[in-house]
C-alpha cells in the first residue's frame, strides 16, 4: 500500500505541534501550511471549511481533512506501528495509553485554553479572576502526573514513550512562561529532557522557527 499523503495546516508552537513533531518523529513526509492564527485565518470560510472547529491543527490525509491533536497523533503512531509509539490493541499498555491520552486531552489541554484564552469562559472583565483559578488547577494536574512519573516512570507507561509522552511534553511547553512551570516538578522535567533529547525536536523548532524552551 502507498504512503498517505500529509498536510498539516498549523501554527507556531499552537496545538499542532504536537501533530508536527509526530510526522518528524515518524519520518513521515509531509507538507506543511501555516495558519495565521493572530491574524483570524482560522475563522475564515476557507479554513472553516476544513476544521469547523476554527482551531488548528487540521491535518489533511490524502486530501481529507481530520482534526483534533489527539486523534491525530494515535492515528499516526498505529498506522505506523514500526516506531513502536502507541500500544495496539491486546497490548497489555493499551488501555493505560488511551486513559493518558483522554485524560491530557480532556482534562489537561482544556485547561490551558483558560489559561491562554482566560476571556472566554466568562468574559473579559473576569479573565484576570479566571486565571488566579486556572493556575492551581493546572499546578495540581502537574503534582498528579509527577507523582505517577516518581512511581512509574521514566514515561507515562513506564520505559517505553508513546505519543502521550509527547503530547504531555507539548503541554509542559506550554506552561513555561508561568510562575511555577512544569519543569519544576522533577519526574516531569526528566521526562521533557528525554524527549526533547530527541532529534526530531530539533528539527521541529527548526521548521516551526521556535526558540523559546529550546
Ligand atoms: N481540541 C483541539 C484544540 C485546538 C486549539 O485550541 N487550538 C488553538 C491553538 S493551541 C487555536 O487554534 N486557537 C485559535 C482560536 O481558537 O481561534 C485540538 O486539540 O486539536
């Protein structure tokens, strides 16, 4: 069977890179189409067209466009068993790998849109209220998954990564302009250190023209 053909429509640093650095990790060829995210491009028709949502990333398989970072990321890993990046099913990791992955997903990214986006559950006028209680929620989620880590680590299944490990690293980037960030929890910052040893980390930052937590 041909390889798919890939295009990922993202933004610096946003939710697809994530998406971006699987594709790399994987070695898969693909394109890349940015959206201008500050400018509004993602509430365009055009790309709504693509990702009703009006977020980013969608990542176009053979033309087809899909959404939603987590689903990519698993979609990727099983179609490309090889890298060894996601239990399949009748592994005995599987199960563990799909609560990770919800639970980042579901749990973990929805709070950093509060933090990024503190307007919109509330308004404007209480975003700075929204923060102050978006803080400890997201610090708490940090204790949780450090402690898991100290127990069961070095990866969240143990000594092997996933794409999971990935996506927490994604978000752990995301908290590092906050006053306590996740690499003050130590399981958590020797994990980041592992993946971020990684070649394709590098070429990511390179693609995306990032420098920030490099
Ligand atoms: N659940 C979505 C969330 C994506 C998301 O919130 N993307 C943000 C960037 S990190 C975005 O596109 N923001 C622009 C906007 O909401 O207008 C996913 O994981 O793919």
């Amino acid at each position: 069977m041909s390889q798919p053909s890939y295009t990922l429509h993202y933004a610096p640093g946003a939710a697809s890179l994530v998406v971006h650095w699987v594709l790399l990790e994987l070695e898969l060829p693909h394109a890349l189409a940015l959206v201008d995210i500050k400018g509004g491009a993602q509430k365009q028709a055009a790309y709504l067209a693509l990702n009703p949502n009006g977020v980013v990333p969608t990542l176009l398989v053979d033309g087809k466009p899909h959404c939603e970072a987590a689903a990519l990321i698993v979609h990727l890993a099983e179609s490309h068993p090889a890298h060894g990046l996601a239990p399949l099913p009748g592994d005995p990791s599987r199960m563990d790998f799909l609560q990770w992955m919800f639970n980042l997903a579901n749990m973990v990214q929805p709070l950093f849109r509060q933090w990024w986006y503190p307007h919109e559950p509330a308004g404007e006028a209480l975003a700075e209220t929204v923060l102050a209680h978006v803080r400890p929620r997201i610090e708490a989620q940090w204790d949780r998954i450090d402690a898991h880590l100290a127990a069961n680590g070095p990866y969240l299944l143990g000594d092997r990564p996933s794409v999971a490990d990935f996506h927490l690293v994604m978000l752990m980037r995301w908290s590092r302009n906050m006053p306590r960030p996740a690499t003050e929890w130590p399981n958590l910052a020797a994990l980041a250190a592992k993946l971020k040893a990684r070649p394709s980390f590098a070429r990511l930052y390179e693609r995306e023209g990032l420098t920030e937590w490099a």
